[in-house]
C-alpha cells in the first residue's frame, strides 16, 4: 500500500515583521483594535455608581456604570482644553462623577457635563458633554469599539459571530451572574498574536506545563480537542474534579454547568480568553501596548454565593491558573525575542497547529494587506 503523501511543506506562520514591526502595529490598531471590538472586562468589574480606564491599544477610555446599570465608554479626554481626565493606571473602579484635575470640569457618570467652576461664560453645556464611544454587553462581558463613525461599523453580536462563532455554545451560561473573585495583572514582552497562538495549540503542554498536562492528559498526546472526535469533552484525569494542582476543590459548581470534570474554552477575537471549568470562569484580556509589548488581565469569576462567604478562598483555582499563565508567559518571551532574529522569516505549521493557521488567516482577513514603504 501507498503511503499518504505528506506535503512538502509547512504551512507558513506570519512573518517576522508581522510580530515586530511598528508599521504593522499601527495598521493593527486602526482596522482592528479602534474598528472592531475589544473586552474590557466582566461586568462585575465595573459597579452601578463607578467609572475605570482602559488602555485599547494606545487610546485611553474612560468605562463608566451609571447608578441605574448603564454602560458608557468615553474618550479620556476633557472638553475644555484637552486635559486627560483620569489616570491612565486608574485599573480600579472608582465612586464619583469625573473631574478634571486642571480646571475642574466635571462630567456625570453619563458623560454630561455639569459643573465649570469660575467659568463666567453662558454657553449651552450640553454641546460639551464627553465624547463617546460604542459600549456593549456580551453575556456579561462588557466590549468597547472606538469606530463611531464608520457607516459599516459592525454590532458586537456581529463581530463575534462572524470572527469566533465557536463562542455561541456559551451564549446561554449565566455567566453575568458570576462574580470575581480574584484578579490579575501581567506585563509581557511579546505580540498579542504570539500570546494568542500560544493559547491555540498544545505540542508545548506536555513541554512547558507538566501540572496541566498532568490534569488534562489529552494534553500529553499535543492535541487541543480529540482528534477523532472534536466536539467529545476534555476531560480531567480519574479522580481529579476541579482545575487545582490537587483537582480537588472547596469551592461550588458554577450556575449553569453541571459539574463534569472538564474543561472547554475559546479565544474571542482578538483579545479575551474564556476559560471554563467547574468551578471557576477565567477571562484573561490580552491589551496590546505595542509591537513586543502585552498587558495580559485575569479576571477569575465565581458561584455568586461562594464570593458572598466570610471564608471565601479562591486561592487554589486561582494559583493553578496563574502557574500556567507564567509559564505561558516565559515563552511567549522566548518566541519574541525568536522571531526579531534577522534570520527569521516565517516559521512552520503542522497539523497540530491548525488552530494557530485558523488564527493566522482570520487576522489576515481581518487586518488585510500592508502597505509597502
């Protein structure tokens, strides 16, 4: 019998320049991270009443939550003379109206202006409200675009429809309901993308995550799902219940999940990870600072009654994920530095990459062609 031909070749990562380059980067920005949809964060992360601030990819936005539940995303920007209105690392939810700290102009949590102290002139205030940008909701997962003026600018559900339709099968979780329980932050020296094709694939597991390969045991063999059967659960290994070092946990099943030992999850384009096990829901944001630069968010979200409990400890679910996280991380570095080599031009896919492929040709499609210098 014949064997099946192999194909001569891989097929071709992104390129060097698509990893490094500025010039790539700000293309990035414009057609996707300031045209489609980013995740800020869960809705529990922003309080009726609070306001916080995002950096999207160089743009700092102010998310408020009005006392009424509203959503309202703003240029940080104050409308008198162009004062940044809030501190760029103001990551915490705040109580407050917005004042700025030059003249103090102040702006209700709807972005109306309504106070300009020691400011004779009679003019009509509510032509110097904010400037606004689209917010909306995703199964209590809160998104921002700064495309407001386009006339094609697409409608979140659209957005996620179209660039990860694998996320509808977890459309109808409560997932608004959950609550934090703890949250992380991380500096990365590499792309957004590297992070996110890391997360797209498992030959490294067995590699670089002994604990979770461990766990997962599918993971030992490289594949993400099974490949005989894609939609079959991944499960946890015999005896192990939970996403701990241990697979033990104190902590309840999540609303709507009915505590099978396994784990499913996707990557919404292009920047939140949503990580499901019994227990816990981890949302990990990816904000892309610059070509080699990432701030990586974890959000670990919890049974609301759990969270509720003077005894509340989240701590082994959270801990297990963070180790996989920085291993993660240590790579993603490696691969940065990797790929800047005047040597590198494209790397190779296998067939356990497909994931990653699918990734690339997205964004491609996405991003579209860059114009030659």
């Amino acid at each position: 019998m014949t064997p099946t031909a192999r194909p001569a070749r891989l097929r071709p990562t992104l390129s060097s320049a698509d990893y490094c380059s500025a010039e790539v980067f700000e293309v990035e920005r414009e057609r996707i991270f300031h045209r489609g949809w980013m995740y800020v964060c869960h809705v529990d992360g922003i309080p009726p009443g609070t306001k916080r601030v995002f950096d999207i990819a160089g743009e700092s936005v102010i998310v408020t939550r009005d006392l009424d539940g509203g959503l309202h995303a703003f240029a940080n920007v104050c409308r008198h003379r162009g004062a940044q209105l809030c501190d760029a690392a103001m990551t915490e939810a705040t109580k407050g109206a917005i004042r700025c700290q030059y003249h103090s102009w102040t702006y209700g949590l709807d972005g109306a202006l309504v106070a300009t102290p020691r400011v004779d002139d009679e003019f009509d205030s509510s032509e110097y409200g904010l400037w606004t940008y689209r917010i909306d909701t995703w199964n209590g997962m809160v998104f921002v675009s700064l495309d407001g003026r386009s006339t094609d600018a697409v409608d979140l559900a659209a957005w996620i429809a179209s660039a990860t339709p694998h996320a509808a099968q977890f459309a109808d979780l409560p997932v608004a309901s959950y609550r934090i329980g703890a949250r992380s932050e991380t500096l990365v020296a590499a792309n957004w993308k590297i992070i996110v094709e890391n997360y797209a694939e498992c030959l490294h597991c067995a590699v670089v995550h002994p604990e979770l390969a461990e766990l997962i045991p599918l993971y030992k063999s490289g594949n993400v799902v099974h490949p005989d059967d894609p939609l079959a659960p991944v499960t946890f290994a015999e005896g192990r219940v939970a996403f701990t070092t241990s697979g033990r946990t104190t902590l309840s099943v999540l609303p709507g999940l009915d505590g099978a030992p396994e784990y499913d999850g996707v990557a919404i384009f292009p920047n939140v990870f949503f990580d499901l096990t019994p227990t816990v829901l981890s949302l990990t944001a990816i904000f892309p600072l610059g070509p080699d630069r990432s701030l990586v968010v974890g959000e670990y979200l919890f049974h609301p009654d759990d969270v509720a409990r003077d005894d509340f400890d989240p701590t082994p679910e959270v801990e297990f994920n963070e180790l996989v996280g920085a291993q993660d991380y240590v790579v993603c570095e490696m691969v940065q530095r990797g790929v800047a080599s005047r040597a590198f031009t494209t790397g190779g896919l296998t067939v356990k990459d497909e994931y990653v492929a699918d990734l690339v040709q997205r964004y491609l499609d996405i991003r579209g062609p860059v114009a030659p210098d």
